[in-house]
C-alpha cells in the first residue's frame, strides 16, 4: 500500500532524512520509534505531500506522491502533532468540512461525520463547538478529521499526547479497526505500552536513517543485551558520560546498554574516584533495545 524508497531531504546544512526506506502494507500497522528531531514529522510531512523531498520516491497504491501530490491527497489522512480543528466550527462541521477537502460528497461526508464520531466517543458531541471541547475531546476530533475520509494510508503523529485514558484507549481501538478494514497506519509515539496495544510492526528512526525494524519478538532477538542501572553519589561530567559510554537517566542515575561492559566501566570509575551508591539489571524490554539500536533512551524526548 505505502512504499517509501531512498527518501532525503535537507533544511540547508541539516539533513533531516538520509535515504529512508519504509513499507507498509494494507492492514498493518507501523510504529514508528524515534527522539524528538530525529526525522519522523519530516518524513510523514513527505508522505502526505506536504512538503517536497530531494529525493527518492514515496508510492501509496501505485500513485507516485512526489509526481503526483494533487491525486493522492484523497489516498493519504494525517493527524500531526498539533491539534488542527477549526474552533468555532462544531464536531459536526469540522468533520465535515475535512471529509470535502478530500473529496467526499455532502451526503457520504455527513454519514461519515457521524460514524466517526460514534467511533471517538463523540456523537454526543456532534453539536458542540470546537472551544466548548476538553484536551482530550480536541485530540479524539482532531484525528477524525484525519480519518474521515477513509484514507488507504493514515498517520498519526503523537495522537495521544497529553490526552486523558479515555482518549487514549478509544484512539487505540479506532486505530486497530482501522487496519482491521484494510488500512495501512504509521504511527508515532513516544509512549511504549501503546505500541504493545497495536501489536505494531516497529521502525525505529535516528538521525533521519532508520536504523532496525521488525517485531517486538524480532528486535527483541536481536538486541537482547542486558544492561546495567546504577547511581553514583554525586553527579557525573558530560565529558565522563561520553568517554564511559554511558546514559544519563538522571541527575546521579546511569545506564549501561550491555553488561557485558561492566568490568570495564568498574575500572573507569575507580580511576575516577566515583562512589556508586546502587546497582541493578536492565531486561530487555522496547525501552532497552531502542537504547542498544541508538544510544539514546526514547524516554529522553519527553524530558
């Protein structure tokens, strides 16, 4: 359904994607894991059409996105970061009004306003406007915007940011039965325990490369390495950090990706003079393979 190949695109001297390739196919769902400027919002950006890369290709149902932005534009719906509903519209009318930017007929949008809204918790809502709505119900209308239209590929960009658990779990169910009917979704996150919910396919992105895919069980399998946690009596130097090869988890708190590296970090500290006050083993979990494939914890984007 979605296939991006060798996509690059640079901010003058910033190379925001490095030849990326993704593919998603129809009924799947895609997680994609990445640190807060690591290329994610440019990529899905690319993807809708909303900005131009430099190069490669990006092809949702044999449409050519790059050569042809204006014929996929009903075949694509994203949600990004920012709430983006009209505020002195009603659900009704936002909906509405993003199901005819895409295309839709009055009668089958206002039916689909209404399905939609059934399936965010929101028909009691439908007349209500967009300022009258809380956090959560701003973020649950803002992805049904993106959704309206029924696009062959949906992105959601951090669609659960700072919403509430009921948001949080109709968003989770609306996008499972999204893939069920046939839709291929991106979706970012910095919130682990949601891409267990999805039972997600993982893409993980550094530095606008992406570095490792597959399944939980098969990046599990292969970035096992169990790590090491512990806290030193006073703060440690940026400089000690780097030339430890460790990860600041805290202001005195540290980890070590793989404690097969141990007994080598014992003798840098004790060259050092370092006090370690507590100790103890990382399993390998999502967290824990994204710090062995990048170096960096996820958990630092939200910070």
């Amino acid at each position: 359904m979605l296939s991006v190949t060798g996509v690059e695109k640079s901010y003058k001297d910033i190379r925001a994607l490095r030849g990326v390739d993704l593919h998603v196919s129809a009924g799947s769902i895609v997680s994609l894991l990445g640190r807060n400027g690591a290329g994610k919002s440019t990529l899905l950006s690319v993807i809708a059409g909303l900005i131009k890369a430099d190069a490669g290709s990006v092809v949702v149902d044999g449409v050519d996105v790059l050569a042809h932005p204006r014929r996929a534009t009903g075949l694509v719906g994203i949600a990004p970061q920012s709430t983006g509903i009209y505020p002195t519209l009603t659900v009704q009318e936002n909906l509405e009004f993003f199901g005819e930017l895409a295309g839709l007929k009055r009668v089958e949008r206002r039916q689909r306003a209404i399905d939609i809204a059934d399936q965010l918790g929101l028909s009691e809502l439908l007349g209500r406007k967009g300022t009258a709505l809380s956090g959560g119900e701003q973020r649950r209308l803002h992805t049904g915007c993106a959704l309206v239209h029924r696009p062959k590929v949906l992105m959601l960009d951090e669609p659960t940011v700072g919403a509430d658990v009921t948001t949080r779990v109709q968003l989770i169910d609306a996008v499972k039965q999204l893939a069920a009917d046939g839709a291929a979704i991106i979706y970012t996150t910095h919130y682990l325990p949601e891409v267990e919910a999805l039972d997600a396919s993982i893409v993980i992105i550094d530095n606008g490369m992406v570095l490792a895919s597959g399944s939980k069980a098969q990046l599990m399998a292969s970035h096992r390495a169990i790590g090491l946690q512990f806290e030193t009596a006073a703060p440690l130097s940026e400089t000690d950090v780097q030339t430890l090869g460790i990860t600041a988890v805290g202001t005195k708190k540290y980890q070590l990706p793989n404690e097969n590296d141990v007994r080598g970090l014992v003798h840098l500290l004790g060259d050092r003079d370092v006090t370690v006050t507590a100790v103890e083993t990382i399993q390998p979990d999502l967290e824990s393979v994204f710090l062995s494939i990048t170096g960096n914890l996820l958990a630092e984007a939200v910070q």
